[in-house]
C-alpha cells in the first residue's frame, strides 16, 4: 500500500498560472470581494489585500498566535486559514473591536494593565481574549493562562496580561459574544 | 509552498471520486498541519480538495449506546460537547491537553488521527528522513532524539505520533469508518495507526483513496475513573515527551477492567493488553500499577537523548493510574500533578 512521496515522482516544480478564486469575506461588518490564488493565507489577503495590518505575522506556522483573527466568532490562526476556504465567513479583526471610536473593552484593559512592552503580539492576544470571553471556560487565572497559551508574547507581559482579560471579563461578563 | 490548484467536495461521494481522479492531491480540512507541511515544502501536493462542506460535523448517540462523531467536528467543540464531557471525560481532558484554543477550534476529529510526526528531521527538508524521503535514511537515530520514540522504533524511523486525542481513543477502543471506492469499512482503532517497520512513509491503514467518515465510541466510557496526564518540556502548548491515559473499571477497592494508553513514546498510541491484564483482579494500588508499568516497558529502548523518557514513562503511568484509581484526574488547566 505504501505510496511514494509525491515528491519522488515526475512533476512540475510548480503550477506556472496562478488561478485566482473570487471570494467575498464579510470583514468587520464590511463585505470585501477580491481574487485570490489559492495559497493565499487569509493572513497574508488581510494584511496585504486589504491593508488591514493590524493582524500580525508572528512565526507564520501556528506557534505564536499573533495572527490571530476571530471567523464567526471563533479565534483562529489565520496564517494558517487559506482564504479561498472561507468564501461568504465573516471575519473580525483587531480593527472591528472598537466601536464608534470607543475602545473595546479588552482594549481598554490592557492599556490599564500596561500589558504589552512592544505591542507586537497585542492585537493577537486582544482577539484571543474576546474569542476566550466568548467561549466561556476560563474562570480563574490558572484556566484564563491555559487557554491563552497559544499566544507568545516574548516581551513576558504575561503577567500583565492575564488581570487584563479579568477586568475585561467582569466588564463584559460571561458568554459574551458582541466584539 | 508551492502553487496547487483548489477544488471543493460537495459530499463523501464526491471526495472520492475526486481523490481518485488526481493522486497528487490532497484532502484538506482544518489544515492546521498540512499548511504548516505545504510552508516548510514538506508536503507538496498539486491540488487541495476541500471536504469541509461534507456533511460530517455531528456527535450523535448511536444505537448500541455509543456515540458516533463526524470527521469534521472541531477538536474544540468535541472536547466540550456535553455528550464527551459527561461520558467520555478522558477524551475532553485528552483533547484539551493539546495544541492551543485556535487550533483546536480549526482542527477536525480526522484530521487529527492523520497529522504527521513532528520529528525535527522529517521537518527539516535538508536532512535525510525515511518517512519524508523513503531510502534516504534516518536522522534522528543519531541526532537530536529528545522527543522520539523508545517502544516499536525501526531501524528505518525513530518518531512518534504527535496527537493527544489519539491516545484517550486508543484507551476507548474507538472505531474508525472510512469510505472509500469499495464502499465503507470499519477500522479498530489499534489498527489505524501503524508500526514504521521499513515504510515509515505510510502512517496509518488508510488507503490514499479512502477517506475517514467518523469515529465512533463503545458505550463503556469510564466516566468514573480516569486520567489523561501529559509531560512535557513547557507546561502548555507544548508536544507529549510522555503522555498517559488511564481508565479503570473497579469494583470496591479491586480492578475489574484497566485500560491504559501512552503517547510521546511510539510510532502510534501505544497499548499493550498485558500490561492491562496484569491489572486485572488486583487491588488498585501502587504494586499492580508498577507491575503494569514494568510490563509495558519491557521492550523500552533509549536512544542517546531519550532514554530519560524510560523511567518518566514508568512514574508517569504509576502516578496516571492513581489519579484514574482515586478518581482525581488531571485537571489541564492546573499544572499541579495529583
């Protein structure tokens, strides 16, 4: 049954026309068209198609969490979310929290709790948080810590950070599921 | 990664009819793993199909008092279905053991049986690796080998199953059905995942052209008495060095059943049958459970850096059993060992 890889096999090193895939994404409230070729990450359709760069490239692979985007609700990585994938979802990113220029109240909170040196992972951390606030599990520090490992933040502000999830959690309350 | 060309499933039919048109393609789903493969040039496949409109998202009790789970429910949302929390705790607590909440919320049930090694040589595409490249040799047998394999290696490969999920299934008995062009099959959860031998390029008994439908449970859930304990190198986000599933079955103080899975220690989730017949009939007490351990160790062997993982496995399988015996499991979010 064994299979060679495919990479043993005679082939083309690539496919020479890109064929590009219209999608439409419903982004912070807003419907966006546009083609994309079907590696496009929806990172990389976010940051470079639609100039909305607040969502970070951090590793690119899943391990750090700074790209991290919210697709109906759920936090996801987007860099590893191929665009042509999530034709008609609706995307929030860290652009879409605040609202009629008031700050998010995880925004908010992490101003108040100085939790982030450089500032490079906060707009990932931000929508984990709301992704974490919005699933309902985290109750404790100890469970908020568990279930926002999958966000890196190599400044350490982990100690800042996780006080401002609380004081955005008692703020919003539990289950809350407006961003 | 290179370019490939995109297409979309409509249904299970249709996955496997398109599988078969184009061998160099590939299933995707959540694609948390194979993207990761695609961006190191791991995996290079000429076309993706996309099954994630397939309709095999739904948990459902089954007839014989089991629960049957489609391919494409998340890894998230099965962890915390009422259903698996309620009845099937191991697999909630196994699941939650890892990766992070985003992946878990892309993750799908099948693809989490079908994610590859993490080894860092079948990564490292400048390194020779019999599963990435078949006949180019291994390098982890004399490399860095922290976090490969001491039960069932070959002289071919050295690497473990990554997944967490796995080992809990493993622990359950869970089935797996798979459909394919001969129509669909049931396949023991022992028998999905295979040993390297010399073709260490094939992970699992499922063909290239059949597709995985859904997993299902047996009604034995051991709700009572279980534990999922992970050791790792970080205490969260981080890949099993030794990982444990325990679940007893016990009558007063005296084991009627025992199951007992480890992940982080071989090419699939390793049982050993013995070591849970060992068990059988005996107090649940630190001598049948050490006894258990000396038993599915017996075969152990180190390689330069991970003979430690030995005797981690041994006290970690002793302690897993106790958590499961005094119905303490291991909570994930606590990084306090019971």
């Amino acid at each position: 049954m064994a299979t060679p890889p495919s990479r043993l096999r005679s082939r083309p090193e690539t496919l020479s026309v890109p064929p590009a895939i219209l999608v439409t994404l419903y982004v912070n409230g807003e419907q966006r068209k546009l083609a994309v070729s079907p590696w496009t990450t929806l990172l990389d359709a976010l940051r470079d198609r639609l100039q909305l760069t607040g969502t970070k490239k951090g590793c690119d692979h899943g391990q750090c969490g700074a790209c991290t985007v919210l697709i109906e609700g759920r936090r996801v990585n987007s860099c590893l979310t191929l665009a042509v994938m999530k034709d008609g979802a609706k995307v929030t990113t860290i652009e879409g929290l605040a609202i009629d220029g008031s700050l998010h109240p995880l925004q908010q909170a992490f101003i108040d709790h100085d939790a982030f040196q450089c500032g490079y992972c906060t707009p990932g951390q931000i929508c984990s948080a709301a992704g974490l606030i919005a699933e309902g599990k985290a109750r404790t520090a100890d469970e908020i810590r568990e279930l926002m490992s999958g966000n890196i933040c190599r400044c350490g502000a982990y100690s800042n950070i996780v006080p401002a999830i609380q004081q955005a959690m008692g703020a919003m309350g539990p289950n809350h599921d407006q961003f | 990664m290179i370019n490939f060309e995109y297409a979309r499933a409509t249904d299970v039919a249709d996955a496997i009819r398109q599988i078969a048109a184009d061998p160099e393609a590939k299933f995707i789903a959540g694609g948390t793993n194979l993207i990761d493969l695609m961006k190191y040039d791991v995996e290079r496949p000429l076309r993706l199909i996309d099954i994630t409109h397939l309709p095999l998202k739904t948990v459902e009790e089954t007839a014989n008092g089991g629960v049957r789970i489609g391919a494409l429910v998340p890894n998230s949302d099965l962890a915390y279905h009422p259903l698996i929390e309620k009845r099937y705790p191991l697999l909630s607590s196994a699941i939650l053991a890892g990766a992070s909440q985003q992946l878990r919320n892309m993750a799908s049930t099948g693809g989490n049986l079908l994610q590859r090694t993490r080894c860092f040589y079948f990564y490292d595409v400048a390194t020779p690796c019999n599963k990435r490249e078949p006949g180019s040799g291994c390098s982890a047998r004399d490399g860095i080998n922290r976090i490969n394999a001491i039960l069932g290696t070959s002289e071919a490969c050295i690497a473990t199953h990554p997944s967490d999920m796995c080992v809990a299934l493993a622990a359950l008995e869970a089935k797996v059905h798979v459909a394919g062009p001969a129509g669909e099959r049931t396949i023991a959860f022992a028998d999905f995942h295979r040993l390297p031998g010399n073709t260490p390029e094939v992970d699992t008994n499922l063909k290239p052209n059949e597709i995985i439908t859904a997993i299902e449970l047996p009604a034995q859930g051991f709700a009572a008495n279980y534990s999922y304990l992970k050791i790792r190198d970080r205490l969260s986000y981080a890949f099993a060095l030794v990982s444990v599933a325990a679940a007893l079955e016990l009558e007063g103080n005296r084991i009627t059943e025992a199951r007992l899975a480890l992940g982080g220690v071989a090419h699939k989730p390793w049982r050993n049958l013995e070591a849970e017949l060992a068990m059988r009939g005996k107090p649940a007490d630190a001598p049948a459970f050490a006894e258990a351990a000396a038993v599915l160790l017996r075969d152990a062997k180190g390689f330069a850096h991970n003979a430690f993982k030995i005797d981690l496995a041994r006290r970690a399988i002793v302690r897993t059993l106790r958590q499961a015996a005094n119905g303490t499991p291991q909570i994930q979010s606590s990084k306090k060992i019971r």
